[in-house]
C-alpha cells in the first residue's frame, strides 16, 4: 500500500502545482485606480505661443505670425501659413514672421472662446473620458490625439508622438460640432490612458482640421491643415 500511497501523493502535488501554475499565468495586474477631473488650456496658458494659428501684425503684409498671450488684437482674422510651420513649443521667440497662407474664417477671439473639460477614470483596465466642448468651430471637424513628450524635454525640441485616442486606425477619435460649436466625446477604452511617467509627459489634445478631413492614424500636417486648439496634461501615475 505503500508504493500506491507515493503515487497517489506525487500526483496530487503535480496536479496542485499545475493549478496553481495556471493561476499565476492567467493573473492580470492592473494600474492602480484613477480617477481626476480634466480642464483644456491653450498654449499661452502655458507660457507658450500658440502653435498652429497665425495673424498678420500688419494687414497686406503677407507675413503671419504665432499669436502669444501679448497678442491683444481679438478681431484679427487668423490664417493658414503658405508653407507647414513645425510646432515648437518651448522656444517662445519662435513668432515668425511666415509666408501667409490661407485665411481660416475666425478671429482671434473666436479661437480663445473655446472651453473643455470634464472626467476620466480608470479601473480594472478599463477607461472612461467624458468630455463636454462649447464655443468650437461651428460644424468643426475635430480630433483627439493622445500625446506624448520627452521629459525633461531635449534640446532642440524633437516633437512629440501623437496616438488617435482609442483604437489605432483613428476610427474612435473623431469629434464634430454642432452648430452652436458644442461637441461631447464620451469613449470606454481598454487598456487605460498611459500617463506621465519618468521620462513622457502625457497629455489629450483636441485638434480642429480646417479642410474638414480627417487623418486616420495621422493627425495631417500641422499648422496648414492641421490645429491643435486645446490640450490638457495629464498627471504622473499614482505611484510616481
């Protein structure tokens, strides 16, 4: 009886083993829980110019500049420039002047009224944005992009990586105004939003395409089709 005891015993270690095996592989570990509320800024905000809107300083010039928050001229038409402008955002000299370009069909102040915000969280690996814009481009076509920056940043600045918010191919991302200029942009991803970290800074952007199309994966070539209007930072993970 003895032999058969052994057996019996060795089999039901290598079955309990197996099992918990098993479990371990199968365990899934999640970010811990977040949960905050967003608010959208403009670039000069942040201290920064503007990056992808310009106005002429001097009408008939032919020459556009990057407005800052010095820019008092609520009424000047904004333009396209002739030529893309590649964002810049640290360097605050980095005005113009730009050939113009188009004309974009709002002012200054149309651009300024603009406001977001609104929540998100995150659970289990699943996360949910809520957010509400007012005063957009009426019927605007817009993006949201999930950005990230080299922090500390490097010198020179070397960009940033845009994802479309969601799924890869720029199908979730999509947000159009109505024709007060408000749009809402409710989405649940898996898995959550990465956010900053030790060496990205993360953040949503919320970009109006002035040729009323939309990129894909792409965001379009900034600046001449292509405008990033509001942006929010997203903070360090819980953790950092």
């Amino acid at each position: 009886m003895k032999p058969c005891f052994l057996a019996s015993a060795a089999v039901l270690a290598l079955s309990m083993a197996t099992e918990v095996g098993a479990d371990d592989s199968t365990k899934v570990s999640y970010d811990a829980a977040e949960r905050m509320e967003l608010t959208f800024i403009f670039h000069i905000d942040d201290g920064m110019a503007e990056q992808d809107v310009f106005y002429e300083k001097e009408p008939g010039s032919g020459e556009v500049f990057r407005p800052t928050a010095a820019t008092r001229d609520m009424d000047a038409p904004l333009y396209a420039p002739a030529l893309e402008v590649k964002h810049n955002f640290l360097d605050t000299t980095d005005t113009g002047p730009y050939p113009k370009g188009r004309p974009l069909g709002l002012t200054l102040g149309e651009w300024f009224a603009a406001k977001g915000g609104g929540s998100y969280s995150c659970e289990n690996g699943v996360g949910i944005v809520d957010l509400t814009f007012e005063n957009l481009v009426p019927n605007g076509v817009y993006t949201i992009w999930h950005d990230f920056m080299v922090w500390p940043p490097t010198k020179p600045f070397i960009g940033t990586y845009d994802l479309p918010f969601g799924a890869r191919d720029g199908s979730e991302n999509i947000i159009v105004a109505n024709d007060d200029g408000r749009a809402d942009f409710e989405r649940t991803i898996s898995p959550c939003l990465q956010l900053s970290g030790e060496h990205l800074a993360a953040d949503l952007g919320l970009a109006w395409h002035s040729d009323g199309k939309t990129y894909g994966p792409l965001p379009g070539e900034f600046s001449t089709v292509t405008h990033v209007q509001m942006y929010v930072a997203l903070p360090a993970r819980t953790g950092l």
